[in-house]
C-alpha cells in the first residue's frame, strides 16, 4: 500500500462516472446502490451516509467520498488530498473498485467515459437535491446537461502569490486539454459530430452578458460563458473578482433560487452593513457569499481560494486503462506553470493577450475534431513541447509520476484523443459496443495496472 511520506497534500481528483444497465446501456439509478455501498467492502470498514434533503445523497470514508451527482445515473468519487499522484491513483481505485463491484451485482456497469451514452439529459434524469432542483428553477434547460456529463475534476495546491498566473497558464491551454482528453462523441444514442460532446453542450450553460467597470487600473471585465475557458486572461485577483462577481448569482447560501442580479449587486444589497470585519478583513457573512457565488461559474480552470487549491476541470472522464492521464496532466501544467507557460508562449506569439485569442478559435477546433488534423493545433510542436515541460516539473518532484503521462504521450503521437476511437467502436456496433469498450471490469484489478 502506497503512503506517500516525502509530500505534503498536493492533489485531489473529483471523478464524475456514468453508470449504465448492462442490458441495453440506459442510465442506471445510482441511488438504489447506496446500501451496497455502504456495507463492508473487502475486510474494511462500512462507509457513513451523508443526507441533503431528507435523502442519502453519498457516502463518507476516511479516504474518500462517494456521492450523487447532477444526473440520477452518476457517481463521483472525491478523494482526500494526496501527496502524489500514485497515493492518489491508490485512494481513487479503492473507491472505483467498490463502485464497480456494487453496480456489477445490480447489472450496472461504470463507465470510462464522459457522457450517459444512449439516454438523453432531461429533466427526469436530474437528481432531486434542493440545490439541484433549484438551479434548475433558475437556469431552466441549460442546466439539463449537468445531468448527463462525466468530467474528471482534478486540485492541486498553489500558493495564493501565484495562483492567478498559474490559472491563466492552465486556461489558456483549455483547447490544448480538450483535444488530449476528449472522450464524449456519443449521446442519447447519437453521434454527436464532436470529439468532445460535452464541452460543446455545456458551453451554452448560463450566458450572462452583464459587465462592470470593474479590475485592476479600471479595466472593464465582461462576464459571458460562466462554463469552459474564459474571454480573456485575469491577469491578477482583483480582476478575477471582479468577473466572478459580474455574473449573475444562482442561489444564496441557503440554496435559495435568486431571480436576477450579478454577484456583486447582491452582495452589495445582502452584505453592505458587513463586507469588513473589525480587524479589516471581508467579513465572515460576505466570504460565505462569495464562495456559494463562484462554486457556480465553471471554468475551466478556477482557484479555488476556500481550498488553497487550482481546480483544472475541461477533461471527459478517462478510458479504463488510462484513467488518470488527465490528473497528471493538471498536476504537470500546476506545478509546472511557468515553463509551461513559457513553452506555450513561444509558440502562439510570445504575449498572453494574444496567444489567447488564438486559443479561442482553437478551442472549437479542439471540441469538435480532438487532435485529428482537422483541430490544426496553432502551431506544430505546441503540445508535445508542454507536454515536455508537465513532465519536467513531475520528474523534478522526485516521485516517478511523470509515468502517468504516457497515454498522452502516445495520443499526441498517434493524433488520436480518446473519443475518435469511441466513434469508431459505435460505427461499427452501436451503443452497445460503445459501452462494453468503456466499461470497468470486475474485479477492478483485472485491468493491466501499468501506466505505459
């Protein structure tokens, strides 16, 4: 068993996983497994139900979580920081062999994928949490994709003097993430006609098109997709604030719906006797706001300040056998944020402001076509030059994790992200061949666990 003692907690991963019936591959009710998964699993311990709502909406372990997502047919594994990557791969498998083991004697299978593939996001596919149900109030049907998308979340640990150039260097490479880990072709039974189906039917979540005079040297921030890589880059905290705060807030604290208003024209109107404590410091009341206000716009990378963490979030979830290229991907380009940045510079113009519109345009590119010829990447050599640069700043942590980023390697290799493949397996056999291809295996450990 593998405890990393030579690293302080550095990353964590919140795992999104379909669950389908193994007869036909329609969306399986997650709920129904929770007393199975609670019970003793291989000689350990039972987990702890959590409720929301009068309902066990997940399960605690001192390692790890499991709960319900947006969709009725997804879990999501949330792992305790780890040190490295191999703790965290150990912490993540334990909690995905029970999974797997629990759906497979309900005639389940988990998915390796980043979409429910053959039914379609409705609303009777929407968990009923009260903060679920009142999104849905609030956004109506631009909130029925969360139901049917799987992502692969990852944390890691930044310092606050650094974290906001370490976001614009990950969100810059959105498109660049996209076209590595695509792997969302196929839903409700169709093919899509993009690699990454989910972030093309997520980027329509929430337009917002308020804007504030607002930022650092009074620069004006407009707010527009609340989902996927940014207009601009923030450059520093104030800016940052400022665009959270110019798009609309959802809910309260309380997850209450609220009808209207930015972030800051609500925390104005809710906060204003109390926005600094005594000692100066934002206060306890506005600090709860602002957390609740910015837990709701999903960028593709966003600090998360609650945390002391960057949360780089534009990744389907993984194959079976590669299922954690894309944590060390977001390990890589963290740890790594300044060669990372400096190798993506060279090749996209040398400014920040400029190489980022550049990966605006190819942003779609990468969404619809992965790393086809048809993405034409910017500039040859781009991604495997900050694929170099990722494995250099894991190599300098001394832990061997580098490994982990081989299946990236041989995608960039072979122009191939993870959804062409799935295409190709569903053009041949459907959406039952689609789901035997991204299926888990029971028992877990029948899966070749090299990283090569």
């Amino acid at each position: 068993s593998h405890r990393s003692s030579r690293a302080p907690p550095a990353v964590g991963r919140e795992a999104e996983l379909p669950l389908v019936h193994a007869a036909g591959g329609e969306a399986f009710e997650v709920a129904s497994l929770w007393p199975a998964l609670a019970a003793p699993f291989r000689g350990g311990a039972a987990m702890t139900p959590s409720n929301e709502g009068g309902m066990t909406v997940g399960l605690r372990h001192p390692d790890y979580e499991i709960v319900s997502e947006v969709g009725t047919g997804t879990l999501e594994i949330v792992t305790r920081p780890c040190g490295d990557l191999h703790e965290l791969a150990e912490v993540h498998d334990a909690a995905l062999a029970r999974i797997v083991a629990a759906a497979w004697d309900a005639g389940a299978l988990v998915l390796g994928y980043g979409m429910q593939p053959r039914t379609a996001a409705t609303a009777e596919l929407l968990t009923r949490k009260p903060r679920y149900r009142a999104l849905q109030q609030v956004l109506g049907p631009s909130w029925l994709p969360f139901a049917s998308t799987a992502s692969d979340q990852c944390h890691v640990a930044v310092e606050r003097h650094e974290a906001m150039e370490a976001t614009d260097t990950v969100n810059l490479l959105t498109p660049m993430v996209i076209a590595l880990t695509a792997n969302s072709p196929v839903a409700g039974n169709a093919d899509l006609g993009v690699c990454s189906g989910r972030e093309a039917v997520m980027r329509a979540t929430g337009l917002d098109t308020v804007s504030l005079d607002e930022g650092s040297a009074g620069t004006r921030v407009a707010a527009r997709a609340r989902h996927g890589m940014p207009e601009a880059p923030a450059h520093d905290w104030e800016t940052h604030a400022a665009r959270l705060l110019a798009h609309r807030t959802l809910i309260d604290v309380e997850n209450a719906p609220l009808a209207g208003g930015s972030g800051c024209e609500w925390l104005t109107r809710r906060h204003s006797g109390e926005l600094r404590a005594a000692d100066g410091e934002v206060s306890d009341a506005a600090w709860e706001f602002f957390n609740k206000h910015e837990h709701y716009v999903w960028h593709s990378a966003r600090p998360r300040p609650a945390h002391g963490t960057l949360e780089v979030r534009a990744a389907c979830q993984q194959p079976v056998e590669e299922r954690h290229a894309s944590p060390a991907l977001a390990l890589g380009m963290v740890a790594g944020w300044r060669r990372v940045r400096e190798a993506a510079l060279a090749h996209l113009g040398g400014d920040l402001d400029r190489a980022w519109a550049r990966c605006v345009e190819w942003h779609g590119r990468a969404a619809a076509h992965g790393l086809a010829a048809e993405a034409e990447t910017p500039s040859t050599g781009l991604i495997s030059d900050v694929l170099d640069a990722c494995e250099e700043a894991l190599h300098a942590r001394g832990l061997g994790e580098e490994a982990h980023l081989a299946p990236l390697r041989r995608r960039a290799m072979k122009r191939e992200s993870p959804a062409q493949r799935a295409r190709q397996v569903f053009r041949g056999g459907g959406v039952e061949a689609l789901v035997r291809h991204a299926a888990f295996p029971e028992p877990l450990e029948e899966i070749n666990r090299a990283f090569a």
